[in-house]
C-alpha cells in the first residue's frame, strides 16, 4: 500500500561517510563544549573559535560522499508510488549529493545567515568574525545553524507531515534532542507505523513499535528493498 513516508535522520546515517557524531564514543562532544561552539552565547564570547568549528566541518562534508543508506533514501524517494518526505538533523548536505531532498531542520552548513537582517547566502568555505551581508551589509554573518536555545526551521511543516504520515522511520539519531526526539511520538499518535533504524538502542527505542539494528550502509538499503519489493 502506498502512502506517505517520514523519514528523519540523524548523524549516524553519515557516520559511514567519515563524518564523525556528536555523542558517541570520541564524538564531537566529547572533543568540544557545546557551550563554546553551539549555542549564540558561545559565538558571542568567541567568533573566532566558532567559525574554525563549522569551518573544519565545512570542509570535511564538501569532501564527503554519500554511502548506501543516502542513496537507497533517495530511491524510495524517487520509485516511492506514494510520498516520502526527508527530514534531517544533519547539516552536511549529503542527502542533496546522493539526489534527494531534505528539510533541514538544524540548518545547513552550505549556507550563511545574517543575524542582524535574517538573509541568508551560500556560504564560502571559511568564514570569519565579522562576514559581511550581501544583503544589508552588516557585519554580521554567522553559520546557518541552529544551536542549542534556538528554534528549529520548518516545524510547522514538519508538523503537519507527521499529523498525516502512514510510516515514521528514523535512521541514526540518538532520540536526545528535542523537538526530534519527540516526532516518534507525534507520528503514533497520528496512527502511523513507526520504525527504528540504528547501530544500538536509542534513548527512545522503546517509542517504536519494529526496529533493525545494524550500520545504516546495511540496514536501510535492505529495508528500502523490502518496501520496495
Ligand atoms: N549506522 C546507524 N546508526 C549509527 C551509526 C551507523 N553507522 N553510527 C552511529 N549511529 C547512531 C548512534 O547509535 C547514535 O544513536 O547514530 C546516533 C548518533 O547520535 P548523536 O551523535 O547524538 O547524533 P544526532 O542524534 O544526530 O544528534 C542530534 O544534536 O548536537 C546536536 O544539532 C546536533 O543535529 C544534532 C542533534
């Protein structure tokens, strides 16, 4: 039967990609503070410091390819009869390589914001204190990323695809941040199905009534065939 299929992802989908995650063993938090780097305080004391942050990790996902589980995700999207909807947690723009589209939730490291206007610009692939907008010309450009305290985008959006979604699947995110971690949640009580994709149990396994575990390179392309089939 087809229908509509939400998907969100999470860091895990691109660990095979050679792009670390935030909170497992050796990941981004344990080697930063997000104090420092992730929220607008953090950026405030140091500029500096944040911009050789997100500029590291530009680099490292300009560089990065898509594995397996992109690309299966972009062929459910496209041989899907019904509609799948992506939603990520990541900024790396891997979704995008492998030829699918995504709601970004947290933001985009391609991309530049103005704080002082709200414009946003293709990043260049380092930016320092001070960038200027090409729109008002303020000094102020800052990674297009959403930090901890900040709102998420498209929650409307992403809202009413969750009140009318038949599958909710999600791929390699830990169920600790919210308002990800609740979509499990919204989706049940709109009557869909829900499944868990990921290397080990999450903070909120329990939430999903199927699951398979394994890395995301094996498992979601096998659970794309199935759907698929
Ligand atoms: N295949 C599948 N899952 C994997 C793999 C893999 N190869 N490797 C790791 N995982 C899983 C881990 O088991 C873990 O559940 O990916 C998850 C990664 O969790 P986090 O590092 O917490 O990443 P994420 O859930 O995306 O973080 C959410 O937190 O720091 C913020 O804004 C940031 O978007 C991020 C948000």
């Amino acid at each position: 039967m087809a229908g509509k299929i939400v998907v969100l992802t999470g860091a895990g989908i691109s660990a095979e990609s050679g792009l670390g995650t935030f909170r497992d063993e050796g990941g981004l938090w344990a080697q930063h503070r997000i104090e420092d780097v992730a929220t607008p305080e953090g950026f405030a004391r140091d500029p500096a410091l944040v911009h050789r942050f997100y500029n590291a990790r530009r680099i490292q996902a300009a560089e990065a390819l898509p594995n397996a589980a992109h690309e299966a995700l972009a062929r459910l999207q496209r041989d899907w009869p019904g509609e799948v909807v992506i939603v990520t947690q990541n900024v790396d723009g891997l979704h995008e390589k492998a030829g699918a589209t995504a709601i970004h939730m947290h933001g985009e490291l391609s991309s530049a914001l103005c704080y002082r206007c709200g414009h946003r610009w293709p990043s260049p692939p380092e930016m320092a204190p001070g960038e200027p907008c090409p729109a008002c010309h303020a000094r102020a450009g800052r990674p297009d990323i959403v930090w901890f305290g900040e709102m998420p985008y498209h929650m409307d959006e992403i809202a009413d695809h969750l009140q009318t979604c038949d599958l909710f699947a999600s791929i390699g995110t830990s169920g600790q941040v919210y308002p990800a971690a609740g979509f499990v949640q919204e989706a049940a009580y709109a009557g869909a199905r829900t499944i868990e994709l990921n290397l080990s149990d999450s903070e909120i396994s329990r939430a999903f009534e199927d699951h398979r575990v394994g890395p995301a390179s094996r498992v979601v392309p096998q659970w794309v065939a199935e759907l698929l089939a």
